[in-house]
C-alpha cells in the first residue's frame, strides 16, 4: 500500500512540466503577481531550460521584480532608513544573483553608490551600539550585532577582532 502511495505521488509531482509552469507564470503575470510568475517561470527553466518561452518570460518578469525592489530600496535611501535599504538593497541582488542562472538581469550602477551610502551608516550605528554594550559587559547582545555587521560586510573596521 505505501508503494503504491509513493509511486502515485512521484506521478503527480512529475506531471508538472516545463511547458504547464509558464502557463501558470503567465496567468500570475497577467493578475499583476509579478514574484510569483518569476518563480513559475524560474521552475519552469529548472525543469527544462531549453524552454524559450519561459526564459523570455523570466526575462521580463524578472527585470520587474528586480525594479520593484530597487525602488524599495531607493525609497528607503531616501528616507535615511538605512536598515531597511540595506536589506533590501541585499534582497534585490539575491533574487538578481538566484535569476542569473537563467537569465541576465541588468541594474544601473549608481544603486551600488547608494548602497554603499546606506551601508556605511547602517553599519557606523551599528558598530557604536556593539561598542556600547561590550563597555556595559553585554557580551552575547554585543556579538549579534557584530555577527550581523560582519555579514554584511566581513572586513568591516575591527568587528572581527571585537567579536
């Protein structure tokens, strides 16, 4: 009985092709759900990346999502929301970096200079709290915070060393 379970379920899960994930990407795309269609589209390539269609599709979606994003970061750099600019500025280059797989998106390069603006005071504000709390002897408060910094930026100051 359990075979015969496991073999129905590997026959449903390998139903899902390449061609029925870009019609369902498509259908998300058309509704606006533009992350969601760059995931079907993305699947669909991981099933077969010979499918031309899928790999237009993600192109397009992608690019979309990946400037909806950009422009939450801007927004954030823009309001001194540096926190939020970072990990989103992260966020956006991630989804880039998962897409380049498949496709080449592209991002203009004055967003690395904002980044970098951003980064920069998120982590100075950032560092004087590690600090601050080593100073008042809160060692494993201190440590996250110095852990966070180093993921961000592993040569930052001497966050290793106080770490």
């Amino acid at each position: 009985l359990y075979i015969v379970f496991a073999v129905i379920a590997i026959a449903v899960a390998s139903c899902t092709t390449s061609k029925s994930l870009y019609k369902k990407g498509n259908q998300l795309a058309a509704a606006g759900m533009n992350k969601e269609a760059a995931d079907f589209f993305y699947n669909s390539l991981n099933r077969n990346a010979n499918n031309v269609d899928s790999r237009i599709a993600l192109k397009s979606i992608g690019q979309k999502v990946l400037e909806e994003n950009l422009q939450k970061f801007y927004q954030a750099h823009g309001a001194d929301q540096h926190k939020e600019a970072v990990y989103s500025y992260r966020a956006a280059m991630d989804f880039k970096s998962k897409m380049s797989r498949f496709v080449e998106l592209s991002v203009p390069p004055y967003y690395e200079d904002y980044y970098d603006e951003s980064k920069n005071a998120y982590l100075e504000t950032r560092y004087a709290e590690a600090k601050r709390m080593i100073k008042e002897e809160k060692f494993e408060a201190a440590n996250k915070v110095l852990e966070e910094i180093l993921r961000i930026d592993k040569n930052y100051k001497d966050a290793s060393d106080l770490e």
